[in-house]
C-alpha cells in the first residue's frame, strides 16, 4: 500500500480538491484506495460522503483508542473508503500533546492495515498547519504531494514544510519519506503562472507534475453537491487536467 500525504500548510491552495481527486480519481483506475481525512473542517468527509449522520471519525482512531477498521467507512463509490473527520479533531492538537508519542499516534493506529491486502493506496488529507496533525499525517505516509497555485507567493513556506519533513524523517523514524510530487492549482493562463511553473520546476525539477490544474467556479459548483468534479462535469477542462494528474501519478509507479 502507497501511502501518500497532501499537504501545503497555506490554504487556498487546493490541498483538499486535490486529495478527493486523487482518492477518487485512483478509485476509477480500478486501485483499491482509503481517504484519510486529517482536517478538521471535514471537507474531505463532505465531498466523499455529503451529509452523512454523525459516527466515529479519525479523532476516535486517534485520541479513543479505536481500530482502524471500526472507523472506515463505505462511499458510494466502489474501491473508495474513508476514514472521516469531524468537529471534535479540532481538540486533538492540544489532546495529543499529553499522550505517549503523541506524533506518531496515526501511524499506529493505521498500522494493522499493513498487514492486510486491502488497499492499494492510501491518501492523507493533512490540515492548513504544520502542527501535530500534520505531523501525524506526515509520519504515517511514505510520500509528500505539495499543490502549490500559480501565484506569486507559491513557493512562500515551502521551506517551512520542507524542515517538517526533514524534521519528522529524522526524529520520527522516518527515513524513508520524500518529497514525491509538486502539482500546480488554481491555475490561470498569464504571465505570472507561466513565471510561477518555471520557478518551481527550478526548485523541484522533474517532480513537478506536467498537468496543472485550472482555476474555475466548477469546483465550487461540484463541492456544494459533494461531487467530484469527474462527476459533475467531467468533459470540463480541470476534470480532464485532474484525470492527466491520476494518470501521472500511476505511470510514476504507485502501484
């Protein structure tokens, strides 16, 4: 199983778009994949399952000693499964600090699922910080996919993120998480977008995913319905630029 986290402390950024797509875009591949929603504004949750009756949620698997298979839950879409959030993450960061290694309280609780052949991916949806969430979302993945929109403050913070990894990598056991992908959002055709990829792609270099994704009010118009935009307008251009991203993303070899 590819573990693989969204994260970009900035918000605006697309970072949630972003891993719905990538979770359901992997699901209509045919790969057998599990959200995790690491947010507490449960966006990801909403986009997955819309307004679903109140039940256990990733704070129970984190802070109420759940396993992982008693908080996942079923969407209506084959091979897409969820862990979701609710409201009551919001008091996790503080509630972790007093518990045992308190960092890495994801990665255990996830860690009976490695040893099942029940997911082919699983995609983390860290929160707008670089606090203990997203530290926990960071040490419980492999891989780090950074969207960065076309504006001239992409790149600020960046370098923030960049010590969080490098930090939870080496403190945490970590040795093995990278940088995998950087995918431009919120993408417009202009001069200052055109300035923005060339700056990333000097940073980044053959990481940085050749789709951008294009700003537009569908996704706006897809989230208030808790689709996709692969279901909502699937002929749209940021539909067809999230399904090159997927194809991207599996021809790179996260299988």
């Amino acid at each position: 199983m590819k573990k693989i986290v969204v994260a970009n402390q900035k918000g605006g950024v697309a970072k949630t778009t972003t891993a719905v797509h990538l979770a359901v875009g992997l699901a209509l591949a045919g790969k057998r994949t599990l959200l995790v929603d690491m947010d507490p504004q449960a966006n990801a949750t909403f986009l997955v399952l819309g307004n679903e009756p109140e039940a256990e949620s990733v704070y129970d698997l984190l802070l109420c000693g759940r396993r992982a298979l008693e908080v996942v839950q079923a969407t209506r879409r084959p091979l897409l499964e969820i862990v979701p959030s609710n409201v009551k993450l919001a008091a996790a960061e503080r509630e972790l600090v007093g518990t045992v290694e308190g960092q890495k309280r994801l990665r255990a609780s996830l860690s009976e699922l490695d040893g099942l052949d029940r997911y082919d991916y699983m995609i983390v949806d860290a929160p707008p910080s670089l606090g203990l969430l997203t530290i926990n979302a960071l040490a419980a993945a492999d891989e780090v996919l950074i969207p960065v929109p076309s504006s001239i403050f992409a790149l600020k913070g960046i370098q923030q993120l960049e010590e969080t990894i490098k930090m939870v990598r080496r403190e945490l056991s970590c040795p093995w998480l990278h940088i995998s992908g950087v995918l431009l959002t919120v993408y417009e055709n202009t001069h200052v977008a055109r300035d923005v990829r060339a700056a990333v792609e000097e940073r980044f270099g053959s990481i940085v995913y050749r789709a951008a994704i294009p700003k537009t009010v569908k996704f706006e118009e897809s989230h208030g319905r808790a689709l996709s935009l692969f279901e909502y307008a699937p002929d749209h251009a940021a539909a067809l630029a999230y399904r090159s991203f997927v194809e991207e993303v599996l021809h790179r070899g996260y299988t």
